[in-house]
C-alpha cells in the first residue's frame, strides 16, 4: 500500500467503528453463487413470508458491490474458480455464509471424485450453515447469525484471508496447478 493509501483502521476512526458496524450489518448486499439444489432456497427468502429485505439486504449480480457471498450447493473445482475470482473481486470487508452440507464437506457427494469437500481450505467461510437442504428458516438464523458477527467485530473472514493469503494459495495451486489464474481468469476476465 502506498503512502498515499488511507485506511478505514487508522486510530481517528477507531472510535467510529462500532457505528461502521452497525451499519453494516443493516446495509448487505449479497451475491449468490448457487449450484445444483441449493439455489431453490433463495426465493422464499424474499418472499412476504421471510422478507429478507426487512434486514437490509438486497441482492445484487454484481460482486464489485456485494458485502455477502452466499454460496450454495455442491462445489466441483471448476467452480471452485469462479468462486474464488469472485471472491477476490469483491471489497473488503466481505463475508461468506456457506449454505447447506455440499460446501461445507460434500454433502451427499463425499465421495465424489470431482467436488471440493471443505471449501474453507480454499476461501475462509464466516458462518456455515448445515443440512440438505437447509430450510428458509435455518438460512435466516444463519443470516441473523452474520449480522451479529459484523455487528460484533468476529466476521473476519476477509481479514484471514488476507493475512494467510499464502496458505489459500497454496491450497488453491496444488488443487488446480501453479499459474491457473493466469491461463483461466483471463477467459473470464476480459481486463486481465
């Protein structure tokens, strides 16, 4: 970081930063990664029965603007790519609800040869929320459960990642070899 980089840490904001929390935790904006059953989930959530939007969170396709990245369903290694893109492409402070059994070890598909059975070697994952599927109201006690950790301070998933950034990288380069960045990212990407 440059000389020029401002921080939101430095001390003179310190005493701010439950108020920055706070509002947070009642402004999220959520991109859904959702694969196989996992995705039938979502719309209740917004229906008048949940209203999500009641929290302050808003979908929104774009992940240069989301605060949450709810991940859903199965995770095979050629979608573990665009997770992890799309993770980085987000700003910081950002979180990640893992939703339902398949990213949190498999689900029903342990034994598969092509999914990825413990997404948190490849991502940190603040909250994980278990079951197959996991019922609306179980994603909300995880949704509530995310809130609280931001208002909190302990969502800090970001954080880890960029401290042990070298760890996910290499888990991230044994899985789909050195340079997988460079040669795929770029399809995807049209800037890189």
């Amino acid at each position: 970081m440059g000389e020029d980089f401002i921080s939101y840490e430095l001390k003179e904001f310190k005493l701010f930063e439950p108020l920055f929390r706070w509002a947070r935790k009642k402004s999220i904006w959520l991109v859904a990664f959702c694969t196989g059953c996992g995705g039938i989930e979502m719309p209740p959530l917004f229906t008048a029965r949940y209203d999500i939007e009641r929290f302050g969170m808003m979908p929104n396709p774009s992940p240069r603007m989301a605060d949450l990245f709810l991940i859903t369903g199965y995770v095979t290694p050629k979608t573990l790519k665009r997770i992890i893109i799309t993770y980085e492409m987000m700003p910081d402070p950002k979180y990640i609800l893992a939703h339902g059994s398949c990213p949190i070890n498999g689900g029903v598909y342990w034994d598969s040869y092509n999914v990825v059975k413990q997404l948190d070697k490849y991502i940190p994952i603040d909250v994980a929320i278990a079951g197959c599927m996991p019922r609306p109201e179980a994603v909300m006690d995880g949704i509530q459960e995310i809130m609280r950790k931001i208002e909190s301070g302990e969502a800090d998933g970001w954080k880890r990642y960029r401290e042990n950034y070298e760890w996910y990288r290499k888990n991230q380069d044994e899985l789909f070899g050195e340079g997988w960045r460079e040669k795929d990212a770029k399809r995807w990407l049209a800037w890189l």
